[in-house]
C-alpha cells in the first residue's frame, strides 16, 4: 500500500491551507496520525485476524482517546462520554475496542507511561469493557458518580458560567450585539458565499424548534478544530440563543461525510436520509444524553451536523498536572464501561446485537480479550510504520 497516496486521495478537495495544517500535525506523532487517519486505520485492521466472535454492534468509529469528553446534555445537565460520531456505523463490537487500545499504545511515550505500563492499562480497559457488558445495564458517568481525572474536568464545566465562555470567543459589536473573535488559527474569517450556506442550515434548524427566535444568526466564522475533519466545511455559529447580549449560544455546523468502516463491514448497513442522520441517529442512540441543539440538516445535495459548541479543553488532557497511574487506570476503566454502555444502549437497533448477545460476548471464555490485546498492538506497530513514512514524504 501507498501509504501517502492513500492519505493524499482520501484528504482530495479539502481546503488547501487546512490540509496542509492538518498533514503538519499528522507529522508530529504516531497517535496524532493515528487520528488523522482513521480510513486508513481500518484499510489496515482488514490485514489483521480478530477473534471471531464479537457481535455486531453500533460503533462510534474514531474511538481513541480524545474523542472522550465532557459536555452539557439537552437535559441542560453535564456528562462525560464518548462524543464523536461522524465514522458511526454497524461494525463488529471488538472494532471501537481495537482502536481505543492502539490509540493508548501508540500515545504512551507521549504521555510518560511505558510499554508495560501501557498494556497493563490496556488490560485493565478490557476487563472493565467486559465487566460492563456482562453486568447488561447501561450507566453513565455524570458529576456526581465521577472520580479522578473526569472528576476534575466536570467540576470545571459546572462551574464555567456562560457570560464567561462568551466573553473568551466573542466580543463587544454594535447595538450590543456580539461578534465572533478570528484568531486565525482555530477560527477563521469566512466568505460571504459560505456564510450564507451556514445561516441556511441554521434557519432549517429554525423551523422544526419550539423556539424560532434562539436560532436567529448574529455571526458566522469557519471553525478548524479536531485532525481528522481538518479542511472540511466547518462553522462556528453564534446565534442569539436566550437574548443578546449574554444568553447568546454558539453552535458547532459541521460537513458529514460517509463513515470510513462501511466498506470494511460484510453486514448491511441501514438506510439513512443522509449522512448526518447517521451520525446523529448513532450519537442519539449511543450517548446517555444527546449534547444540547443537536440537529441533521440536508441542503442541496450536502448534509450537516448541527450541535453545541465544544470546546477542545473540555477533552481530558494527558499531559498535565495530576495525571498520576491510579488516575490513568480509573480513566481507561472509566473508558471501558462507557464504551460498553453505548453498546448495550443502542442494541436490537437495524440490525444491531441485542442486549442478551453482548451479555454472552461480555462473558465469553477463550482468550478473545488478549486476542483483541494482540490486535491493537500489531495495530500500533503498524501505524507508527506509516507514520514514519508519512513524516519523511510530506
């Protein structure tokens, strides 16, 4: 395989100066190419031998670990989950696994652990993962049933007020109405051409909500965040949400495009009005709660991923202070039933497993657990060798 070709076809027509920003970081380490690359993550996974017997289940896809994090439910409650779903599919239930097991080995140097150390964790998220599912019932880790380094994180979002949040991305304009802050990096000014595409996906949201008037659009810039959907049309919104100036809400508007997985899947994937009908059909059915203003959007012959805001800080760090062995395993525990919970939550759904066949699969004997260990690290090994490649050609 072509390890840059394929990188470079896959990545074909997206915004050139974003492309490069995203390449540029994809150089930077093994784990951030591994979530650069998700496509090519399960071109490879198709090489490799799993253990037969995981049933199907709906994946969120790009399971690695930032794509963990707290946000603020519709319920208007805070909550720590999985919280990307835009390679959602119906996959085999060991594939979610798989990945978050390779991201955590090809990011161990990164964050100060060994390979030993590393395993060891890995060891301790599939326990917990099989633990979950045998105990069939689906939980949710929320403020008050939280511990460690999720703990700390939630704590932070309770306390952020919203004039606070606004303050740091927005500033004072005329008739005290606020503006979006462009600070060329991770926000960006945007053409009038795709404003207008970004106010018509608002407005569409407009008409199926209770409440018009907190949809009417006060600014639009273009958002860069995340690796992977790096160089796609992507929007931070500011609309005026419960009144200007300080209950105005910002919205994340989001391109969707085909889940990489699905061409690897022998089952039939279901029928859907678009893209972002998937991934919020999946987010909806896989989170305890759904993130605030979630919304699929299609508009000539495109289709969107309307939600809340979230912040890259409200994703747990690994690299900072207070981020100790014992707040590791409890995070990687943590990690494991989550992924679990989201399983049995979403099961019996278009052809998903039911809540009974997890259970067995959660409790299976034979050594599918270290065949799933085993998987992840010929999976690691491999991305750092495209890695390597990748580095030196781009």
């Amino acid at each position: 395989m072509d390890v840059v070709e394929t990188i470079r076809r896959f990545n074909a027509g997206r915004d050139p100066e974003l492309l490069q920003s995203k390449f540029d970081r994809m150089r930077s380490s093994p784990f951030v190419f591994m979530r650069g690359a998700c496509h090519l993550f399960y071109e490879r996974l198709a090489e490799i031998e799993l253990p037969p017997t995981a049933p199907l289940a709906w994946a969120c896809g790009d399971l690695h670990l930032e794509n963990f994090g707290s946000y603020k439910g519709d319920n208007g409650l805070v909550y720590f989950d999985l919280n990307d779903f835009d390679e959602s599919a119906l996959a085999p239930a060991s594939w979610d696994v798989v990945r978050l097991l390779a991201s955590l080995l090809t990011a161990a140097k990164s964050i100060g652990i060994d390979r030993s150390q590393a395993q060891a964790l890995c060891r301790d998220f599939i326990a917990a993962y099989a633990g979950a599912l045998q105990s069939g019932e689906a939980r949710w880790v929320e403020r008050d049933t939280a511990q460690g380094l999720v703990q700390r994180l939630l704590d932070g979002l309770r306390k952020r007020k919203r004039v606070d949040f606004l303050d740091q991305r927005t500033e004072p304009g005329k008739k005290q109405r606020r503006r979006i802050v462009c600070d060329g990096k991770r926000v960006l000014p945007v053409s009038d051409k795709a404003r207008a595409r970004a106010v018509a996906v608002i407005e569409h949201c407009a008409e199926t909500h209770a409440d018009p008037r907190f949809f009417k659009v006060l600014d639009v810039a273009r958002r860069a965040a995340g690796t992977g959907s790096l160089g796609l049309e992507r929007y931070v919104v500011l609309v005026r949400g419960g009144g200007s100036p300080d209950n105005n809400y910002l919205l994340d508007v989001k391109l969707a495009l085909p889940s990489s997985l699905e061409k690897h899947v022998s089952a039939s994937q279901p029928s859907w009005a678009s893209q972002a009908h998937r991934i919020v059909a999946a987010q909806a059915r896989m989170q305890a709660v759904s993130t605030a203003y979630l919304h699929a959007v299609t508009r000539r012959g495109k289709s969107y991923v309307v939600r809340d805001l979230q912040p890259s800080e409200d994703r747990i760090s690994l690299d900072g202070r207070g981020v100790t062995p014992k707040r590791l395993r409890q995070l990687l525990e943590d990690m494991g039933r989550m992924v679990a919970w989201a399983q049995l939550r979403s099961s019996g759904r278009q052809g998903s497993a039911t809540a009974d066949e997890l259970i067995a699969f959660g409790a299976a004997r034979g050594d599918w657990q270290g065949g799933l260990l085993h998987a992840a690290q010929v999976s690691a090994r491999q991305a750092v060798a495209d890695w390597k490649v990748f580095a030196k050609a781009v």
